[in-house]
C-alpha cells in the first residue's frame, strides 16, 4: 500500500487525467478497461493504482471534460459506466498535451545536450 | 448540473460511484482467475490490493462533489458534537474551565486595550503633549512626582513664541460653588485657557465652545457645561444655552454643553471655566498649571523640547516677580522642558500592573489548557482501540488527526463562546470594583477588538490542547496497534506525555502563587506602615470652599471658617473637630516655597519645603501627635503671630531633634520676619503610604506675608472626629451645621478618612485581588491535574495494584506508592516553578513595597502550600488504590 501510493505521488498533477483524456478520444470506455489501456499503453511502466482512476473521473466529469452513461458491456454482459470525452473535453486535452509538450521540451533542454557538453 | 440539482442527486452519484467500484473489482477478480487461475477468494484478494485504500478512493471520489472538504468537516464536526453531548461530565468540565480561563484573558485583556493599548479618546490623540518642566536647580525639586508645573506667565511665553505647536494651553481643576439653582452646591470645575479645547479637538455637542474672546478679562462671563451636568441639573434642555448660573457668586453665561465622555485629559468635570488671565499682571512664579498641547504634523517631542526650551529665556525677559526682583533668578533652577506624550501621563503607572495581571492570566489559561490537554488524552486513550480500528479499515492519519483537532477546536471555540459571557460579567464586576487609580475606566468596554481577541486564544486554546493527543494518537504510527487495547497495565511511555504536563502546571502554579505571596506581603507591609494620623474609619473630612464675593475679608474668612468648625464640634458625638487646606493621602499637591532656616548661610537657594495651613485642633482631630511644643491657639492665629509648627523629619534634618526644634526660627523670604518652631508633630504620609512622610511646614489657617498680605486659605477640608463617621445622618447634621453658618455654603466630597486610605492603597489591592483570583484558580486546576492524573493511573493500573496486593504489599505501602509518584511530579515542577518564579518577581519589583523580590518568606511558603496540597491531591486517588481488593482486581480480566 506504502509502495504504490509512494507511486502515484510521483505522478503529476494533472497527469492521470490527461491519460484518461487520450484514452477516451481514442474510444469511449468504463473504468476498468481505463486502467488496462493505460496500464498496456505504458507497458506498465506506470503502475497506477487502479482504484486512483474514480477520484479522477470524478473530477472530469465535474469539470464536464467527459461525460458517462450506463450501458450493458457487450463483452461481460455487466452494467457498466462508460465514459465519453466531451468537446471541452478534446479542447482541454489539446492544451494540455502542448503545455506538457512545452514543458517536457523544457526539462530536456535543462537536462539533456547541455549535461552531455558538460560532461565532454 | 445545477449546484442544487448535485446536491440532491448526490445519494445517486455515491450509489453508483459504489456500483461502479464494485463492477471494477469483480471483473478485475474474474480476470485475474482467468489469467493466472487462481481459485475465486485469491483472486478477490488480488484484486482489492491493486484497486488500492477503497474507502479512502471513494471518500476522494465523493469529495470531489463537495465543497473543498467543508462538508467532510461539517460531518466531522456533528460527530463531535454528538460525541461531546454524550459525555456531558466530560464536556461541562472542560467548558467550565475554559469559559473561565478564556472569560479572565478576555477581560484583562479588554481592560489592557481600553487602557493601555487604545488611543486618548480625542483625535489625532497622538500629536497630544503633556507639558511638564524639568528643574534639576531647584533645591527640594525632586519631592515632586511629576515635575515643575507650568505658571500662567509661561503659558503667554510659550503660546506666542512657541514654532513646533498647533495649539497649547494650561488648565487645572478645582472646586466652584455654583448659587442660584435648587440648592447651592460644590461643583468639580476646570479652569482652562484659550488653546485647551483647541488642543483636544473635541468639538461642543451644543452651543458653541469657549473662545479667545471668553477669555478676555473683564469680558463676557461664559462657561460651558459637561453633559453629565447639563442632564442632571438641566435635564439635557437646549434651551439652557444663554442662560446665566452663579459662579462662585459670578454670574456666568452658559454658551455650550460637551459631549458625554469628554473629558480634560482625565479630569471629568461638571463646568469648564475661562481663565481669563490680564496678561500684564502675571508673574513669573505660580508654578501650579498642567498644560497640554497639540504638536504641529511631522513635529516631535524632542524638536518640542527644544523649540520651548528656546523661550524660556524669552519668558525671563517678558516677566518678573514684582519691582525690584530679578527676573533671571530662575535661571539657576536650569528649567528645561520634560514633555511627553499625553497618553503616557494618562496611563502613569498603571501599565506595569496591567501587563502583570495580563501575564499572570494568561498562565492561567495555560495551565487550563494543560488540564484539558490531560482530560483529552484521558478521552483518546480510551477511544484508541476504535481508533485504531479507524486506522484498519483506510482512515487517513490526516483524516483522524483533523477529527481530534476539530473536536478540541470545537471545545475551545464553545469555551470561549461562554468565556465572553464570564469576561463581559467580569468587566462589569471590575469597573464596579472601580479601582480608583484605574485610568480610563470609563472607556473599558467589550469591543469587537476583545472579541477578535477572544475568538483567536479559544481557537488557539483548542489547538494547542487538542494538537497533543492529535500528535499522539493520530500522526505517530507506534500508537496505532490493536494489541495495545488489552494491556494491563500501562506502560511507562504512555505515562510520560501526561506527567509532563503535570510538572508543567505544578510549575506554573508555583510561579503565580509566588507572586500572589509577594503582593500579600506587600499589602501587610502596607498595613504596617503608621501612616501618622489614627482610627481611619471614624474621621469624617468634608471640603467647604468660601468664595471672596461671598466673604471679602481673609481674616472673616478664617472666622467664618472657626465658626463653622465649633458648630460641626457641638453635633452630637461629635469629640474633635480641626480643618487644613489639605488632609493626607487625598492626592492633592502641596504647597511649597523656598524656608530658610535662622543661623544658616546657603550656598545658592536654601531647599524647597511643602506646606499645610491648619486650624488649632486639627492634630489632635487627625491623631497625629504632637512630639515637642504645643499646638496653635485661636489667639495665635487672630493675632498674626510669627509661629510654626514642623513636622518631625523636618525638625531632625534641620536641628538634629524634635526638641531642639522648638524655639528656632525660619521665614519663606528674606524680607520676612521670621516665625517661630512652637511645636513638631509625628510624621503623616499625605502622598500615599507606600510614598515617605513629605517633610512639612504647618502654617497657621491665616498668615501675613509681604507679598500676600494677610492671607487665609478659602478651601478648607475639615476633619471631624465620631464615632458616627461615614453615616449618612452624621453627614445630614454636619451639613445642617455648615449651613447654619451660611446658608449659600455647599459641602463637598464628603469621605472617611478610611475611605481616603484605602484609596490610596487602591493599586495594590486591586493587583493583589487579581493575582490573588488568578493564582488561586492556578491552585486548584494544578490540583485537580495532580488528582486526575493519580486517579488515571490507580484506575489503569488496578490489576497491577491486585497482583501486588495477592504478592503480599501492604496497603500503605501501596498507598504511599501513588502518592510518592505524585510527589515526585510536583517535587520536578516545584524545583522548575521557582527558577521561573526567580525570574518573573523581578518583573514586579514597582508593585512591591517592603518586601524583597526574593522575599525568603514567599519562597519558603508557597512549594509548601503546594506539596501539601499535592499530597492530598493523591492521597485521596491513592486510598482507593489501597481499598482494591485484589481477587476482584484479578477478576477483571
């Protein structure tokens, strides 16, 4: 428990939501497969604890970036929530992933070539 | 949707969140017994690790839907408040001794803010300036507490030279009769100058205010009356404005009313009256004005300083003492101006008091706090195993801690919630109490400021004892065990946090008690003191002033004055009757002069003596014996002669002895003829007794002098000795008396001398009634601690005791076993009380008096009050420990 927490902590704020935001633009899904596409997706370099999803779907859902609605999986035959990412939802996303972009562009010019010339 | 519309579809959301995380965790188990073929409960198992704390996930989840958490806490604290409604005992205890502890901080500290910390109630009160004079070359100077008043001649001097001043004026208060309405009556009254309103910017509440014009003499005769007068002799009537009233038998126009509360600077006063001073005819002396000014914006007490001290020479050169004298005499008194700010002189002496009292409440509050921190851990102890459970089943650490803080906040805020209902019954009490020197009494009050106050030492308060069993219970993972539930017998480490707080209260306790101790003893040293007069409670003094347009001539003045003490003499039971122009311990100053002394060459000016004028009898009315020499006779005062009597201190320093005293001479001028010593008197503390004996020069009622002429003093205080003092029939008599004299003589600030006296020693006994309140309360939270915790450990340790007992230990020694441990706490807290008490009664040094800040007697005293109070503390927990019987100790289990 200490372990996975000590993990999701070193995500991001911010970071599980824009995972879910690129899954569901993919395709809608509910929870469970969530977590098995980012899971896969990252090959599971990113050991997110499953559970960490509902509190994140909550917090789109409120922000009206998705949106879900109970249907039957046709896989499992269970009643299941599916999530839809909402317009808002694909605008925010686009933000988002620029914004990260610009961000992770930053970290690498503070850590990459400049370490390398150091280094030579 | 809407807000409103979450709000009542939440029941659905939480039910589907809960569905939803149920249709996760059951597919991920039939993946997992797809995947890895395990049988069904593995795979649940599974499952539920990787999905994580599920009651903390959902509670986020759920969250997320509420405002910021407010919610989580609005439930949290509905659990409280059932929690605390079930364990009412619990509850009342802890809010009684916070409502008490909070309610005594929000007092003082009302008092201290209204006092010490608020502005003067006139605007821009901080450019106000006190003008007292420093001058260090008078002889006999220093005998006066404040410093050189100012002289009417300095305030022309200073007024119309001055550059650093918007506005400055002189004002004193005396007594007026005002003739003509129901009844005459002695009426408190300030003389002021033009610049004195000015000064302190309040404008009239009707009518207009006294102007420049007021006070041109032999100009219009105004006078402005207080509201309180107005309304009590005038019924508040606007149509009073333009009437006219008599004044000491002159008649005086009313021209405004000020309004309620205004006050000359603490003086409250029925009528304001123009000085109207012709300028040509002041002199340089009179040195008998308070003055006060308004700095110009930007302008400092020190560039006031200079500014005046830079007029001084001017008013040398404008003024003199009459023809012949040199008007630079005074510069050998080396006068320098000694200005400060109008609130400090206000506030005088009054602040160290004040921050003694605020200091040792707080204490108060502290080791009120400790008692509750104690109940508290008491209370978390025994809910550990539910906490515990708590912990079990996904509570965030975070999430208990805030529920025990919340809970101790809660308490805190309630206490102090009834804590404003004990300050506010507590204020009433005091101004009641109305210690007398107390300035700004009026304006103490209960303001949002106090409020605020109150608000933030409850909520501090309640985090402050509540962040100890939080620390304890909730954040330190060690605390979190169920097995610990079921031992029997505490462990020394869980012990340890609750002794310390005991060692601490002891401590604290100690230190009050300490100072309590030493403000008693100061007040016994005060009670010792011979304060040079006899039986305070059965001397009546009442004041009758006789103004020149009633009687003209001084000599008719002294006879109406003699008349009026052998009428108040033949009131039955009345044995003595004497009056002085001052009678001890009243507050008023002295006269004063230069007295040289016959056969004595002076380097310079011989010192400053005060000075009495007294009526024959008076000594014997006060009981202030006669050492040497004899009193003065009717026919010594109608006759003008040249005689004197001193007081005893005044005789040794001058002649070596009472009795070497009598036959010697001495004059207040060289162009005097001199008077001769024909008796000396005990010493009498007119200042106060915690003040020495003034040394003093008793004139007689009526005196010549070269510069006076034949000079009576008109307001005279007469001292009757009865039996019947203080009642209000003797007083109806007395009055009756005076007036059969003169009917237009009113009688004023009629007083036991009992009263007087205990006026004086109001200071004290008002810092000894408090630290007295306050180290009392520190006594006995300090010994319900000790009880409580002694009780703890017996109720905790019961099958330990019945182990003991079954082994063979007696029944005393068990008892002496609790009570030790006891003794033990309160032995670490008494040795650690008094380093701190060392410390803090050096702090009070100004409040004592005869008594050493270290006082061994104190010291001594106060730890063994303590331990013995210690000891019964535990002795009475201790017993129970030895009535255990030990087969049902054992049986517990």
């Amino acid at each position: 428990m200490e372990n996975s927490k000590n993990i999701s902590r070193d995500l991001f704020p911010g970071a599980l939501e824009m995972m879910i935001l690129e899954s569901l633009r993919r395709q809608p899904a509910h929870g469970y497969v969530l977590v098995q596409h980012i899971q896969q997706r990252s090959n599971n370099l990113l050991e997110v604890e499953e559970g960490s999803l509902y509190p994140a779907l909550q917090r789109l859902l409120k922000a009206k970036l998705v949106k879900a609605e109970w249907t039957i999986s046709s896989a499992t035959n269970r009643r299941v929530r599916v999530y839809e990412i909402t317009k808002n939802g694909s605008l925010h996303l686009e933000k988002e992933i620029s914004r990260f972009d610009r961000m992770l562009e930053g970290i690498q010019m503070v850590l990459g070539p400049k370490r390398g010339e150091m280094n030579s | 949707m809407s807000w409103l519309g979450r709000i009542f579809h939440r029941r659905d959301m939480y039910d589907e969140l809960g569905e939803e995380v149920q249709a996760h965790l059951e597919e991920k188990t039939e993946q997992i017994m797809r995947l890895e073929n395990l049988p069904r409960a593995e795979a649940r198992q599974a499952a539920l690790r990787a999905f994580g704390n599920q009651t903390l996930l959902e509670e986020r989840s759920r969250e997320v839907w509420q405002w910021s958490r407010l919610e989580s806490i609005l439930a949290d604290l509905k659990f409280a408040l059932r929690r605390l409604r079930r364990s009412p005992g619990f509850t009342i205890t802890v809010l009684l001794t916070l409502a008490i502890g909070i309610g005594a901080n929000t007092a003082v500290f009302s008092v201290v803010r209204s006092v010490l910390l608020k502005p003067l109630p006139y605007p821009d009160s901080d450019q106000l300036v006190s003008l007292w004079l420093n001058a260090p070359g008078a002889a006999g100077l220093a005998n006066f507490q404040k410093g050189l008043p100012l002289s009417a001649s300095m305030y022309f001097a200073f007024s119309e030279n001055n550059r650093t001043f918007q506005s400055l004026g002189v004002w004193i208060a005396q007594k007026a009769n005002v003739t003509g309405l129901a009844r005459p009556e002695e009426v408190n009254t300030v003389l002021v100058t033009d610049g004195i309103l000015e000064t302190l910017g309040i404008p009239p509440l009707a009518g207009r205010a006294l102007t420049a014009a007021d006070q041109i003499p032999n100009g219009p005769k105004s006078i402005m009356l207080s509201y309180g007068y107005w309304q009590r002799r005038f019924g508040g009537d606007h149509s009073v404005i333009g009437r006219t009233i008599i004044v000491d038998s002159q008649t005086r126009t009313i021209v405004g009313v000020m309004p309620r509360g205004f006050r000359v600077v603490d003086h409250d006063f029925d009528i304001l009256v123009p000085f109207a001073f012709e300028r040509n005819k002041q002199q340089l002396a009179g040195f008998g004005l308070q003055g006060i000014g308004r700095l110009k914006p930007g302008m400092t007490i020190p560039e006031a300083n200079a500014d005046i001290a830079r007029t001084i020479p001017i008013w040398m050169d404008s003024f003199s003492n009459g023809p012949g004298s040199d008007s630079h005499w005074y510069v050998k008194w080396k006068i320098t101006p000694d200005f400060h700010s109008l609130k400090t002189e206000v506030v005088g002496s009054v602040g160290s008091v004040l921050w003694v009292v605020m200091g040792t409440i707080g204490i108060v509050l502290l080791i009120a706090c400790v008692n509750v921190a104690n109940l508290l851990l008491v209370r978390a102890e025994a809910r550990q195993l539910e906490l515990s459970i708590r912990a079990a089943l996904g509570a965030g650490r975070g999430r208990i801690a805030r529920e025990l803080l919340l809970e101790s906040a809660l308490l805190g805020l309630l206490g102090g919630a009834l804590g404003t209902g004990v300050a506010a019954a507590a204020l009433r009490f005091l101004v009641v109490l109305g210690p007398a020197n107390l300035p700004r009494i009026s304006e103490i009050s209960l303001d949002a400021g106090s409020i605020l106050f109150t608000f933030s030492i409850s909520l501090f308060s309640g985090l402050f004892f509540g962040a100890i069993p939080a620390w304890k219970y909730a954040l330190t993972r060690t605390r979190v065990s169920l097995g610990a539930a079921r031992t029997v017998s505490a462990g020394r480490e869980r012990h340890r946090s609750r002794n310390i707080l005991v060692v601490a209260q002891v401590a604290m306790a100690l230190v009050l008690l300490v100072c309590a101790m030493l403000m008693i003893r100061t007040f016994q040293q005060l009670r010792m003191v011979d304060p040079g007069f006899t039986d305070a409670s059965s001397l009546q003094t009442l004041h009758v002033a006789i103004p020149d347009s009633l009687v003209a001539d001084s000599r008719m003045v002294v006879h109406v004055q003699n008349n009026i003490a052998d009428k108040l003499a033949s009131v039955p039971g009345v044995t003595s009757v004497g009056f002085a122009q001052t009678v001890p311990m009243e507050g008023v100053g002295h006269g004063w002069n230069l007295i040289y002394v016959e056969g004595k060459i002076y380097q310079g000016d011989p010192p400053i003596r005060f000075y009495n004028y007294i009526s024959p009898g008076y000594f014997q009315a006060l009981g202030t014996s006669l050492i040497a020499g004899h009193d003065f006779d009717w026919n010594d005062v109608y006759n003008l002669l040249p005689k004197v009597i001193v007081s005893e201190n005044l005789a040794r320093e001058e002649w070596g002895s009472a009795s070497a005293a009598i036959g010697k001479r001495m004059r207040e001028a060289p162009s005097e003829p001199w008077f001769q010593v024909i008796g000396v008197v005990r010493d009498v503390r007119y200042d106060g007794v915690d003040q020495g004996a003034p040394a003093i020069v008793y004139w007689p009622a009526l005196i010549k002098n070269p510069w006076m002429g034949t000079f009576a003093p008109r307001s005279m205080a007469f001292a009757v000795r009865s039996k019947r003092a203080g009642t209000q029939t003797l007083l109806n008599e007395l009055q009756q008396a005076v007036w059969s004299v003169n009917g237009s003589l009113p009688v004023a600030s009629p007083r036991t001398m009992q009263e007087i006296y205990s006026k004086s020693l109001a200071r004290t006994s008002f810092t000894l009634l408090m630290l007295g309140i306050a180290a009392a309360m520190a006594l006995a939270l300090g010994i319900i601690g000790i009880y409580g915790v002694i009780s703890y450990a017996v109720s905790q340790r019961t099958r330990e005791i019945g182990i003991r007992m079954a082994l063979g230990a007696k029944k005393g020694e068990l008892r002496l076993m609790f009570v030790r441990s006891a003794m033990m706490l309160t032995g670490i807290g008494i040795v650690i009380g008094l380093g701190a008490a060392f410390a803090v009664s050096r702090l009070m040094r100004t409040l004592l008096f005869g008594v050493s800040p270290l006082d061994p007697i104190s010291f001594a005293v106060v730890p063994l009050i303590l331990a013995a109070a210690a000891a019964l503390a535990s002795f009475l927990p201790a017993s129970r420990a030895a009535a255990v019987n030990p087969v049902d100790a054992l049986k517990v289990e």
